[in-house]
C-alpha cells in the first residue's frame, strides 16, 4: 500500500500559522504583564498619597488594561476614572474630560441608568466638568443612585465626598443637601469621636449661625468638638480651638456668659500667654448718632484687668484721639471674652492690659462701619489642589482620592 504523499506547503503553512499563533500569544501575556505591573504601580503609589508616580501608573494600567479588556469594557470605564480621578486631583480637568468620554454609557450598559456602579464615574465627570449646571447635574445625579448602597455609611461617604469637592471649588452655598445628608446618616450609625460626624455637624453649625439659630448651633459644636477634642497632653488643635471660639460666640450671643467660661478656660489652658492676647469673643460696638452722622474717625486704648475666667474687669481709658468713642470703647470691651492666663495649671488674673479700638466710618451712601471682626482660625476654604479638607490637622478623605478598587479579570 502506497503512503499518502505529504504537501510540503501545506506543512509549511501549518508552522507558520503555529508560529505565528505562539507570537501573538506571547504578546498578549507581555501586555497582560504590563498591565499587572502598572496596576500594582496605581495601588503602591495611591495608597502612599505619591499623586505624581500613581498618575503614571494610572495612565499605563488604562492603556495596556484597554488592550487586555477591551476599550468598551467596564473594567476599562473603571480603570478610566481612577486615572481621571487623579487627573482632577491635579488640576487636569481637560485631560479628564476627554479621558471619561463615553465611558459613562458602558457603565450604563452594563449595569443601567440607576446602578450605583455609576456614583464613582458622575463624581469625577462632576469634578472635571467644564461649566457649573452639568457638574451639579453629575453630583445631583450620583448623590441620588447612592441611596442604592446597602450599607448607608457608603451614601454618607459619596455625599461627604461631594461637600468636600464643592467646598474646593468654592461652592459653599451648594453643599446643604450633601451635608445634610451625611450627617443623619453619621449621626446615626458613627462614634461620637468620628471626624466625619465632626466635620458634618461643623457645617451644620454654621448655617444655623448664619441663621441666628445659636441654639441649634450650640448642639451641632458639641458634636463636633467630641470629634475634634485635641488628646490630653497635646497642644490645642486647630479645629478644636475653631469649634470652641463658635461655642463662646453663640453662648454669648445668647447671654449664656457662664456656659462660655468652660470655653475660655480649656483654650487658656492649651495656650501660650502673650501680653497682648487677642479677645476670643468680640462684642459689636454701638456709636453715638453724632459719630455716625459726621462720619468721624478715632482711636481709644483702654486698660482693663482679665479676670480667672476671661472676663473683662475694670476698664478705663488710658489713651483716646476723639472722645466721643470713650463710652461706646468701654461698653464694647466690657463684654469681650479671653483665655485667662495660666500659671501652674490655675487660671489667674492679670491687670494692665491693653486693647486698642479703631473706629473708621465707611463713605455717607455705604450706611456701613468698618469695624469687623477678624476671621476665625481653622476651616479656611482650602485650595482646590489642596487633597486636606480644613487644614494641616484634618485627615485626608481616602474616599475622594482612592479611585475604585481593584479591576476585576
């Protein structure tokens, strides 16, 4: 029996189809490689707040995870808003833009229109987004797919998350509902000590204060100060110093001097005594209509004893430049309020100090007096680029810079 005769182009074309078959698969294991290695750069980086070398590794892990996904895989709309996340952290707004483009619709796709698997692309897209009414839209949006969550904590994050990047771009007048939101649900389910439920009540305080609510606003400070209690031993914290200068302003305002005292005294305590201390609470000087009238300037320095418990006690004129402030300088500083100095731990007097009053009248059509109190410490509006929230003793809020987890394979 004779073999069947072998074509030798047949063989041909079966090596080289193997060989090319083995190229390729080679190929895809080094850009699945590339892609391991890129993403593990992302988790390193991101989870060591290195914005720089995580933006790198994010860029790479969304191209080589495009090729290994697919560009309309939701593992590739993932990894786009974790690079477009550190994109906005970076000011880059038109990068993340474009690097977001249509990748909400996969999402959308694969999940639909009211899955919460959305919340974490709408807040980037929000952030990145180039006019005002179609960020709020994105938060809007995400703010209300978040009540999906099973876990309510992860709602009361994406709102926290929201407040805080409203606040960076100046958009304090917006964050209520956010607020508002979070803080029932932190309120509900968080310790006392949490600087969430902190940093919430500190926000609900304020509007309650804008709007002569001291009562309300007393409630919501002692929650935050629970929050922001400096630990025994340690100087005073910022923040805690912030809440407890509100709580003398409200109880003051309210003619509750006494309930203030606790105040004045735990941040005299804490503090280095100068002999020049500022007033932690300023009262609101009334002026003579005359002054008023005749649009007159002047000065007066008055010296005054303060007592145990930061009252002023004894004042009197030791200087003035236009008498007519005398009385109007001395009825104001009356009700001022200061940290009482401390020696061996005890809080004592301490006589022939000074303060200065400066009375300047703002033009006749203005109806307004230049005399303003000073700006507080702490919860300055932080710069958008700034990843902390009030300052340099507020934690970084992971849940705005960690972008989305691990992609799944």
């Amino acid at each position: 029996m004779t073999a069947p005769r072998t074509d030798k182009r047949l063989v041909l074309l079966t090596l080289a189809l193997a060989l090319c078959l083995a190229g390729t698969a080679g190929v895809w294991a080094d850009v699945e490689a590339d892609f391991d290695r890129a993403y593990a750069a992302y988790e390193q980086h991101t989870q060591a707040n290195d914005t720089e070398p995580a933006l790198a590794a994010a860029k790479d892990a969304l191209r080589f995870g495009s090729k290994v996904f697919g560009k309309d895989s939701v593992n590739t709309a993932n990894l786009a808003t974790n690079y477009a996340t550190l994109l906005n952290d970076t000011r880059e707004f038109k990068k993340a833009r474009s690097t977001l483009k249509g990748k909400l619709n996969n999402l959308e796709r694969r999940y639909g229109e009211d899955a919460t698997e959305l919340v974490n692309m709408l807040i980037q897209l929000g952030r990145a987004a180039k006019r005002a009414n179609s960020s709020i839209e994105y938060f809007e949006r995400a703010a209300r797919l978040s009540e999906g969550y099973d876990n309510n904590l992860l709602e009361a994050q994406k709102n926290f998350d929201i407040a805080a990047i409203l606040l960076r771009r100046g958009g304090s007048a917006l964050i209520e509902p956010y607020i508002d939101r979070a803080y029932d649900i932190y309120a509900d389910r968080l310790q006392g000590d949490d600087f969430r439920l902190g940093f919430m009540a500190y926000h609900k305080a304020q509007w309650a204060i804008a709007q002569s609510r001291h009562g309300d606003a007393i409630g919501y400070l002692q929650t935050s100060l629970t929050a922001f209690k400096t630990p025994a031993g340690d100087p005073l914290g910022d923040l805690e110093r912030t809440v407890r200068l509100l709580l003398i302003e409200s109880f003051e305002t309210l003619g509750q001097s006494a309930a203030a005292t606790e105040h004045c005294l735990a941040v005299g305590a804490k503090q280095r005594w100068t002999l020049s201390p500022e007033p932690l609470y300023k009262q609101e000087p009334v002026f003579p209509m005359a002054a008023i009238k005749d649009q007159m300037n002047g000065e007066v320095t008055l010296s005054f004893t303060i007592d145990e418990q930061g009252f002023v006690v004894n004042p009197t004129v030791a200087e003035s430049d236009q008498t007519i402030f005398n009385d109007t300088a001395l009825a104001m500083v009356q009700g001022f309020r200061y940290a009482p100095r401390f020696v061996d731990g005890n809080p004592v007097a301490t006589a022939e100090m000074e303060y200065t009053a400066s009375f300047a009248f703002a033009p006749a059509n203005s109806g307004k007096v230049n005399f303003q109190r000073p700006p507080l410490p702490g919860f300055a509006q932080p710069d958008f680029n700034d990843r902390s929230l009030c300052g340099q003793d507020v934690p970084v809020n992971a849940g705005q810079c960690d972008g989305i987890g691990s992609v799944p394979k």
